[in-house]
C-alpha cells in the first residue's frame, strides 16, 4: 500500500476548517422492486429475482412502486423537508455491466424531497442541526464478484461474475447541504448524523438500515480551507463507508491527509476514494470532476411523481415519535442519566426495556436484568441483545417473580440462564429446576435449627455479643437450601433464636 503524509489532527485543525457533505443511501425494505414486481429478497441464486424490467431488456416498461415513493415522502417529512407536488424521474448515463439498462434510474434537478434539517445529538449534549439538501428515489445496481485475482478487485481479476437480484431495489440517497462550523468535531458530527439518520429510518419502519448489511452506506465528501476564509477547499469522496465508526474514521482521516497535502504546497484532486476497514485509511478511487457528464435526462417511459397534498398531510400525521425525542422522554421516564442512557443506546436495548415494561415490569428492573445479567451472556456469546432468545415479556415474568417474592435476585439469574438455554419459559425453568425462594417458615426454622446444631462454637459466640459472626451461620442456611432462602429472613431468624438484638 504506498505511504500517505498525514498532519497531526491538531495541527491541521489550527490552519484549516473542515467541510463535510454526506450522501447516505438507504435500501428500502419493500417486498419488490423500485419499476417492477421482483421479490428484494436476496436469499436466493444469482439472477433468480430479475424480470424483463430489471434486466431492460428492449420493449420492458417500468411501473413506480407506491410503497417506495410513500417511504421517501416519509423520509422527507421526517427529514423537515419540502415534498414535491410535482418531480420525475430522471436517467443518468454512464455504463457499468452491473447495471444491464445501462443508465440509473434516479432523480436529478426534481427530487421528491428537499431544503430540510435533521438536529443531532453531540456526546456531550449540544444539538447540532444538520441541513438537508435532497432526498431522492434511485434504484440499486446489480453486483459483480471480481474472480481470480489477489485482491477482490477488478484489477488483477481473471473474470467477473454478474449478480442482477440487487439490481432495481429502491433506494433513496439522502444528501446534506456542506456541513460548516463544526471544525474539531467534524468526524464526531458526521458519526452523530449517520447515527441519528440510521434511528430515524428504523424508526419510520422504512428499512431496517443495516449498515453491516449494506442496506446503509455513506460518501463521506470533506475539504479544507484555512481558518477565516470563505471559499471551499476542492473536496475527495470517499465511497461506500459502511460502519458508524468508519464514517467517524474516514473523516478524520481526510482531514489529516488534505492538511499535509496543503501544508506541503501540493492540490487536491476531486475524485473518489475507498475506505480501508483494517488502518482506518483511504485510498485514491477515479478522478471525479464537477463537469462530469450523466447526460441526465427526464426518463420517459414513467409517469411523472405528484403526492397530493391530502397524501403527504396523512403521511405526516402518522410519523412516529422522533428517535431524539424519544430518547429525551424515556432518559426522564427512566431517570437514568446521560452517561447510563448512552449505555443503553450502545447495547441497543432501548426498544428491549420498553417491550418489557409494556409487559408490566418496572423500569428500574427491565434495565437491570438487559443491562446485567443478559447483556453479560449477549457479550460472553457474541450475540447482540435481539439475538438472545429470551423475550421482554420472560424478562418481564421474572422481574414479577422476583418482586412477588417468589425468587431472589440470584434465583432469578438461573432462571434467565435457564431461559436463554432452552428450558422454556421462566414458570417452567422455575417448575423444572426448583427454583423458588423457600418462604415457608417451618422449613427455614428448620435449616436455621439444624445450622445451629452444626456450629455450636459460632453459635456460642453470637450468644456471647458478636452478632457479626452471625454471617457464616446465614451462609450455612443458604448453602442448605441452595441459596432458595430469603437472606435477609435468614439471619432475622437465626439472630431471634439465638435471643441476641440484630
Ligand atoms: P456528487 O454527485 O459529486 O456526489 P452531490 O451534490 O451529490 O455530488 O454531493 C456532494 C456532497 O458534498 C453534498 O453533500 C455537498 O453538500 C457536499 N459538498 C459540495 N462541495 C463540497 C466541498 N467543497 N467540500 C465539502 N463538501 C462539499
Ligand atoms: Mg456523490
Ligand atoms: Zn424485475
């Protein structure tokens, strides 16, 4: 991999200012195609989803999926943009064998959504607002598999494989307006809006946004200029970043890299540049420059887009709750602060707990037990918490036993361990393994009468004042009846039948 300078991040932010620009590009999760009845599953053989349409083949014509225009509107309103009344779809031009009609079908200077914002929240609290130039309708290309060589790349490939199953699935991109004045957290900025964007598509139910998936992926564009000028600095693009951390990573790796590139008297070139999962670095793509030429044109075999105002108004009145609103209710509902809310965000477990205390569990409870017991085995068995095969409501039914007595914290472990082994459903774990607190007075009367007799030295001891010796006594008890006993219960007994004063 050949060397690139790279200035320390603080000195390229003493001489420089960042701008950013981020097009993300969001997989809808429809059942079929954007222009055509193909399924979007990708489970299947290669080329095994794909019709006349998604082929184009001569003579095939496109009809608009109405659930991928009415996902985009949503995103849009979501998003505080404008909504078209009126915009079409747009060719752009270019050949690639993935992409067998040999233009995109896109949208170019009428976009169904634009001029909006999304606030975003900083790790230290502040809100920082985000302005939305577009977002448009396009479809996805087919996938290549480069075969034979080193690197996975076409370069050194012996041959190609064409996958067209991919090729026609909705996508909409969702592009900023430059991203100016967030000097130093530019790349925390950038990581805070694909984070923020990402919530807020799973939110509106229009795709599940996976970015480890490709069902998410952002072009993170940066450029400098020095410190109290205006003009933008010639920006690179770095394509196809699919992680939250990587988005964060590229930027400030473009940061470091056009400052030593300026620093040293040399230009930057516009082009496109490929990120590097392994070293956090980015490498030179093609050369890109503004009179790159699509020979856009308005696609002729569609009907124009014109949601009614009736429509969108409807669509609006059924956005969900924003996922930074909701945040800020539930952090207070919970009463957690900032540091724990931002813990449970991490786990993903925010969704988790709310299932659980709608199945009734207090929520001091249901985020103890996905935040303890079974975040730790999510951990131990690399899984994230979803993947548990355990429910909000079995944790719910726990926090129940545990609050009516039934069990104790430590009963209740095993039991959730019991669960996520298959056991079935806590009642049953419970029935299967014995598990309950015994609270019945004559049994632990007489545990505590036999630990007594066992350790009459100890014993005598309590008798005689050092009631802190009662502690081992209490460990007797438990060990007897399988830690099954209320502890505190425990001790109150063995102290009463001694006749010393706890
Ligand atoms: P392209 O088709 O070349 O990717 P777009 O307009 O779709 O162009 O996206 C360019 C992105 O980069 C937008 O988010 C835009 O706001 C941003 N941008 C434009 N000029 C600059 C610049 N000089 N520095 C940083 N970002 C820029
Ligand atoms: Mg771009
Ligand atoms: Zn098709």
């Amino acid at each position: 991999m050949t060397v690139i300078d790279l200035e320390s991040y603080e000195d390229a932010l003493a001489t420089y200012d960042p701008v950013m620009g981020l097009e993300v590009h969001v997989e809808l999760g429809t059942k079929t195609k954007m222009f055509c009845g193909c399924s979007t599953e990708l489970k299947q053989d290669a080329n095994s989803q794909t019709c006349p349409v998604c082929l184009g083949l001569p003579g095939a014509l496109p009809v608009v999926n109405e659930i991928g225009v009415e996902s985009a509107i949503k995103i849009g309103l979501a998003l505080n943009c404008e909504i078209a009344e009126w915009c079409r779809f747009a060719r752009k031009n270019y050949f690639y064998p993935d992409m067998p009609k040999n233009f995109q079908t896109s949208q170019y200077d009428e976009p169904i959504a634009f001029n909006g914002y999304l606030d975003v929240q900083l790790e230290d609290g502040e809100i920082f607002r985000v302005q939305i130039e577009r977002a448009h309708m396009e479809e996805d290309t087919g996938k290549s598999t480069h075969v034979g060589g080193a690197t996975g790349r076409i370069h050194g490939a012996s041959h190609s494989l064409l996958d067209y199953n991919r090729a026609g699935i909705p996508l909409i991109e969702i592009v900023t307006k430059p991203i100016e004045g967030a000097g130093a957290r530019a790349p925390e900025v950038a990581k805070a809006y694909v984070a923020e964007l990402r919530e807020l598509i799973k939110a509106l139910g229009v795709s599940e946004a996976r970015m480890e998936m490709g069902q998410m992926r952002c072009d993170v564009n940066l450029s400098l200029r020095p410190h109290g000028t205006e003009k933008f600095g010639t920006r690179s693009e770095t394509k196809n970043v699919n992680s939250l951390r990587s988005v964060e990573r590229a930027a400030r790796f473009e940061i470091q890299r056009h400052a030593a590139v300026l620093n040293s008297g040399g230009t930057i070139v516009q082009e496109t540049r490929h990120f590097h999962e392994e070293d956090g670095s980015t490498t030179a793509g093609r050369i890109k420059d503004n009179a790159e030429d699509y020979r856009y044109f308005p696609e002729p075999d569609l009907v124009p887009v014109a949601p009614s105002r009736d429509w969108a108004e409807e669509l609006r009145k059924g956005l969900p709750e924003l996922p930074r609103l909701r945040r800020k209710r539930l952090k207070e509902e919970w009463g957690v602060n900032e540091h724990d809310m931002q813990s449970i965000l991490n786990a993903g477990a925010v969704d988790l707990i709310v299932a659980t205390t709608d199945a009734g569990a207090p929520s001091d409870q249901a985020r103890k037990w996905w935040m303890g017991e079974l975040a730790r085995n999510a951990n131990e068995t690399g899984r994230s918490l979803d993947e548990l095969p355990v429910t909000p409501a079995q944790v719910a039914r726990v926090a129940e036993l545990v609050a009516s007595g039934d069990l104790n914290d430590k009963l209740a472990r095993q039991v959730l361990e019991g669960v996520l082994a298959g056991e079935g459903d806590p009642d049953t774990v419970v029935e299967k393994r014995g598990l309950k607190v015994v609270s019945d007075e004559g049994a632990l009367g007489t545990a505590v009468d036999e630990a007594i007799a066992a350790n009459a030295a100890i014993a005598d001891k309590i008798r005689g004042g050092k009631v802190a010796a009662a502690g081992a006594l209490v460990g007797a008890v438990m060990k007897a009846t399988r830690g099954q006993a209320d502890a505190a219960r425990v001790r109150e007994l063995i102290l009463e039948k001694l006749g010393v004063e706890g």
